[in-house]
C-alpha cells in the first residue's frame, strides 16, 4: 500500500493563512479597479453619495414661516434672487435681505446680502460640497425660501480652483428629494453642490479682441480705431495672447473668442458673445482702444446693472503695482478708472433699459437683457441664458499719443495685472 502523507497542523494553518491572503487581495484589487474614478464623478451629483439615513434626518420639513419668491439670475458666478420677476419692479423686495444657506449635512451656515446688483447675491464659488436650505430673514423673523412654480434650473460651473469645479443645482421642488424617501409640503429651494474635475468644453474666461468685427447692418467689417501709432484689430489680438497666457499659468482655461484675420460680430449663431455662451464662460473680457484725446491712460466700462466689483478689484491691483488709469468714475462706489456702460436712448428721448456696449449687453444672459434690443434679434438663443461677467478694459486711445506710448511701455505689466485682478476677484 502507498504510505498517505499527513499534513500537521502547522502545514495546514499555513496554507490557509495562505488562501486567504490571495483571496483578500484578489478582493482589494477588484474594489480598487472598480472604485468611481473621477471620470465616473462627472456623471454624479453629491446626492449619488450622500448617506441617506444622516440626510432623511437632517433635512427640515416643516416651518413656522415660509418666503415665496419668482425669480432668479445667474451672473459669473452669482446667484441673485428675487421676490418678483427680473426686471418688473424697480426695488425689489429682496433687496438689502440677507439669504442664509444651511449646509444640511453639517450645520454650516453661510450668509450673502442681495443689494440689488447682479455681481451680489449667493457666491457660488465659494460653497463646499454639500446640500443647502435657503432661508431669508423678512422683519427680522426667519424664513424658509420656496418658489410657487417648481424648476429644476441648468447646471451652473463654476471658475477653476486647484484644478477642480464645482457644478451646482438649484433646484426648488417638493420632490426634489423624492429619491430619499423625503417629501416636502411646498416648493422649498435647494443648492447642491458638487465637485468634480472640470470637462474640456467649459471655459473660465474668454477674451474678446476688439476690431476685425462684422457690422450685419451694413454687411461690412468694422475694422477698429486705427492710428499711425496702433491698429486696433491686430493690437488687440496680441494683448489677448499675453492676457491669456499669465490667466492660464494660474490655471484658468481661457479662450480668445477670434483669429487674427477673423471678422465675427456681435450677433448670431457664430458671433463672439455665442461663442462665449457656448462654452459656459463665467467671464467676458474685451479689450480694445476709444478715440478719446483725454484718454492718457487706460480704463474700465462694467455694467451698471453690477457693483463694478471685478473693475474696482483690477483698479486696485493695478494701483497696487504702480501703473496709471484714466482718472475717471461713475460714482464714488467705484474706484479710479471704472465707468458704468451708458444706457441707449428711446425714440421718446427717455432711457432704455439696454447698453450702448454689445460687449456688455449681449453677454450677460438675462441680466443685461441679451437678445432683446435691436431689429436684429440675432441672439435671443441667449436671452435666458447665465450670465458672462463683462469687462471691457479700454488700454489706450488712438487720439492720444501719450496713452498708446503708456500702453506700449507697460503691455507685460497691464496683461499681468489683468490677470491678477480677475483671478484674485474670484479667489482663484
């Protein structure tokens, strides 16, 4: 008979010990090459990973009072809220009202005042992951925000930061959490914010090199202001580059909205504010020159529908690094070289509510009422879309040789001062 060979206990133990370390890193590896990569987190919300139980029982229900509001604006990366619809009433009754975000998860509470200005409101970009009620105060008692209508509004992306984005919801639905098994009484409002890598489609600035522009009026192009000294198209197109450059070494994805020997317009499928809209731009930036022989140094035309916050943040850094504006303001909320955007006269003689800049009016979505003006009618694809924050940066003027000697001089420290106006704006 063949002799069987017994395995002592020490041999068995071994093999076991063995079986069981393969079979546990068999397990590890297959968790960790199917573990969400952050291609996968695109397609997520912070909702697809929330803990469920923690959030059934952190969400409110119930309130002692409630604030009905209409309407709202998104502009750069403000979120602005109204009792009524944009536009229809002169003061709103949320202006000067503080809007309080309650993190849900974690009792956080954040707090923004609308003063009746686009570039006030919600700063979505600074909000953490996380999921939001949103409460008002109205004659000092706290309110719970609900809209009459539900909606469930367009994703809003926000600015690059350490190579990440943030996508929000907004959302106000008695449903919205339906999927949590949480039902609500009203439409309440909700922001949810969720973070992910940025994808390849969705800019943070674009630039807008002035001249070279299509006049569909007259079905000619407009070639810019031109001297002996400078030429406005070409200029333009050279500033835009170093801006561009110095934005992306801090990690903006920026881009120029023409090429040099190109004439797109203002209006249209293919005209720059699209070309800005379909890239879901936060910022609209134009550079180009004026005719005025005052003018020895550059300025800044904003909206008059902001409170000029990115302009003024420009003027201080650049006063901070010793270059010189156009002394030139608005009102005394502004700071040197900042000017609202004047308002285009009516038949009747009477103020409209549209801009004389396209730069500005046709770029700001909802908020500075694009599409709307005109015979064109060439961009109402847009009139509610979000809206770009518009900057038009004047840098010298043909009929001033001393402005254009300036800008010459000073082109590198201008186009980095820009540059760190607009990423210190927007905490980047």
């Amino acid at each position: 008979m063949k002799k069987v060979k017994v395995m002592n206990k020490k041999s068995l133990r071994t093999m076991i010990i063995g079986v069981v370390t393969v079979a546990v890193a068999v397990v590890c590896a297959f968790l960790y090459v199917s573990r969400p990569t952050e291609l996968d987190k695109l397609s997520q919300s912070y909702l697809d990973t929330v803990d469920v139980e923690k959030l059934q029982k952190k969400v409110e229900k119930d309130f002692e009072s409630s604030y009905q509001l209409k309407d709202y604006i998104v502009y750069g990366e403000t979120l602005s809220l109204y009792k009524s619809a944009y536009g229809t009433a002169k003061t709103d009754k949320m202006q000067g009202n503080n809007i309080v975000l309650r993190n849900v998860m974690n009792d956080a509470i954040t707090s923004f005042t609308f003063n009746g200005k686009v570039d006030s409101g919600i700063d979505l970009g600074s909000l953490k992951e996380g999921v939001y009620e949103l409460y008002t105060y109205n004659h000092y008692e706290k309110e719970r925000i609900y809209f009459d209508k539900a909606f469930k509004a367009k994703t809003i992306t926000t600015m690059r930061r350490n190579k990440k984005v943030k996508d929000i919801m907004f959302i106000a639905d008695k449903d919205a959490l339906k999927k949590q098994d949480i039902q609500l009484d009203k439409n309440y409002a909700f922001l949810i914010v969720t973070k992910h890598i940025p994808k390849s489609t969705v800019y943070d600035v674009v630039i807008d090199p002035c001249g070279n522009t299509m006049d569909y009026t007259s079905d000619s192009v407009d070639y810019g202001t031109n001297s002996t000294n400078l030429d406005e198209a070409s200029t333009s197109i050279k500033f835009a580059r170093k801006v561009k450059k110095k934005l992306e070494e801090k990690g903006l994805k920026v881009k120029i909205l023409r090429k040099e020997n190109e004439s797109p317009g203002y209006y249209g499928a293919d005209g720059r504010p699209a070309r800005g809209h379909s890239v879901k731009a936060k910022v609209y930036l134009a550079l180009g020159v004026c005719e005025d022989e005052n003018a020895y140094a550059p300025y800044m035309v904003t909206s008059p529908y902001t409170n000029s916050g990115l302009a003024n943040t420009v003027s201080y850094v650049m006063a901070n690094k010793g270059l010189s504006l156009y002394p030139v303001r608005t009102n005394n909320t502004q700071n040197m070289g900042v000017l609202y955007d004047a308002y285009i006269d009516g038949n009747n003689g009477s103020e409209t509510k549209y801009e004389l800049y396209p730069q500005l009016r046709e770029t700001g979505g909802r908020a500075t009422y694009t599409g709307l003006y005109g015979d064109e009618m060439k961009n109402t694809g847009y009139k509610k879309a979000y809206g770009m924050y518009g900057l038009y940066f004047v840098y010298a003027s043909t009929n001033n040789s001393e402005s254009v000697t300036y800008y010459k001089k000073n082109v590198d420290a201008l186009a980095k001062a820009l540059a760190k106006g607009i990423v210190t704006y927007f905490e980047v």
